[in-house]
C-alpha cells in the first residue's frame, strides 16, 4: 500500500486508489495514513471526525466508515487478483483501534524525514553540495499543502502543522546551502516569494538580505530589514532578534562578499504560514 499525503491525500493497493470521495470517510482514512502501520485509537478518530461533540452513535457510525474503506481496500484487492489476503489484513482492528498496514509500501512523509535529515547531517558536516542536493529531493515530495483536500480536524490539524513546520525547515536549510555554494543570484526570486508568504520569518529575511547585498543590491538588503521591523513591531510588539540586526549592521558597513549567511539555526523566530 502506498500513502501519499504531501499534498492531495492518495492511498493505493496494487496501484488502485482506496481513497473515498466521501468527507468523513476520506477523513478516516487520512489519519489513518498519518499513522500509518501504527494503532490509532477510537478515542483519537471519534475527536477527529466530531471534536468534544461525537453524537451519542459515533463508534457506530465510525464502524460504518470503516467498513467503506474496507469494501474499498477489498475491490482493490480483487482487481489485483491477490489471493489469501483479505481487508481485514489491511485494516485491522484492534483492541481499542484500528491499524492502516502498508506491508512494506511507500510512504511519502516518512521518505520525506528520512531525505530531510540527511540533509541536514550533511550541513553539519559542512558537506553544503550534498545538502543541497538531498534537501532539494526532500522538497520534491511535495505537491501541495498538506492533506489539501481533506477537511482537518484537530487531530489531522495538527499533523498537518507538524509536517508543514518541517516543510519549511528543510526548505530553509536548503536555501542556507545554496548560499554557502554562492548562489545568491539563483535565490533571489524564490527568496521574494517566500517573504511575501512568511512575512515574519526571520531566517528567510535573513537570507534574503544577504542574497540581496551579495547581488550588489545593498539598498534593497536594507530595505528587507526595515519591513520586517515594521511588521514584527506591528504585529508582534517585538524588536528583530540579535542574529538578524547584527546582519543589518554587517550590510552597513561591509562589503557583499564579507556578509556571511546566518549560522546553524534551522528555524529562525517565526510565524509561518504553509508553504504552497
């Protein structure tokens, strides 16, 4: 079985979709693919599907639910022509759950973290090509938000935070690298984008002005500064961190190439939005 959830939610066996079209089915299934050969408990999918207000038939209706997956999971089965196996395997219910088993399948988040954090034990390594490189293939995994078109409750919300929090981390180390490597001309038009999206993302405007300033484009490095002051102190009541006014100060006085890219902070102080 494979799950994809970077993006549109898909969910094969044998290559056929099990993926309902129905909303609180589809929901289901999403959280069961988020937990993907792991046991979710009742508990966790009557909060998903109805919040603190399940109606008094709610295991009764999960059961329901469950059961269309099954009979989806079973036609695939069948189209696939393996024998032996019955949905009840893939779906299994268990005490006080149900478990999503892939049996070995691809999983795309999980193949995401994996890339991920090889990029980033190759920036601590200093190996800024292999990073860039690895980072990048993470990055690809991506088609979209999220679980795009799942409607989330406050469990799948909350994935969905996580896994776009870690979107934006890998994205963000990958920019780091491909300063390391001097591409700051490459950058700078992703970089316009991505402060206009997370317009209160430090590490982002960090790497904007110095992609900016290493572009002989001083002013405008200045610039990014003074609008991310102005928003922080807006929105936030709160002055820019150290990390980044010392970069200011650095752009001031220094000439392009003698203004670094920021350290080793994967994250930066920041209120971000989902990357699209």
């Amino acid at each position: 079985m494979d799950i994809e959830v970077l993006g549109a939610l898909s969910v094969r066996e044998h290559g056929i979709s099990i993926t309902p079209t129905a909303p609180k089915p589809r929901q289901v299934l999403a959280l069961l693919a988020l937990h993907a050969d792991r046991v979710v408990q009742v508990s966790s999918l009557i909060e998903e599907l109805w919040d603190d207000e399940p109606p008094r038939s709610a295991r009764t209706t999960l059961q329901t639910y469950v059961l269309q997956l099954r009979e989806l999971i079973g036609e695939a089965l069948a189209k696939a022509g393996e024998e032996g196996v019955t949905a009840k395997d893939l779906l299994v219910t268990l005490p006080g759950g149900y478990r999503l088993d892939t049996r070995g399948g691809r999983i795309d988040f999980r193949e995401f973290e994996q890339q991920a954090g090889a990029g980033y034990r190759a920036m601590d390594a200093e190996d800024f090509t292999g990073a860039a490189r690895r980072l990048r293939e993470a990055l690809t995994l991506w088609t979209g938000s999220a679980l795009a078109d799942v409607t989330a409750g406050s469990r799948i919300g909350l994935e969905v935070k996580r896994l776009e929090e870690a979107r934006l981390c890998a994205l963000d180390q990958r920019i780091e690298a491909d300063l390391r490597l001097g591409r700051h001309r490459e950058l700078l038009s992703e970089l316009t984008v991505l402060v206009n999206r997370h317009q209160m993302h430090e590490s982002l405007h960090g790497q904007f002005m110095v992609a900016l300033h290493r572009s002989g484009r001083r002013g405008e490095a200045l610039s990014v500064y003074q609008r991310l002051r102005t928003t922080l102190v807006r929105e936030l009541g709160l002055e820019p961190s150290a990390m980044i006014s010392r970069l200011q100060r650095s752009i001031l006085t220094a000439a392009p190439e003698a203004v670094a890219a920021r350290g080793g902070d994967a994250t930066g102080r920041a209120v971000a939005a989902p990357v699209g």
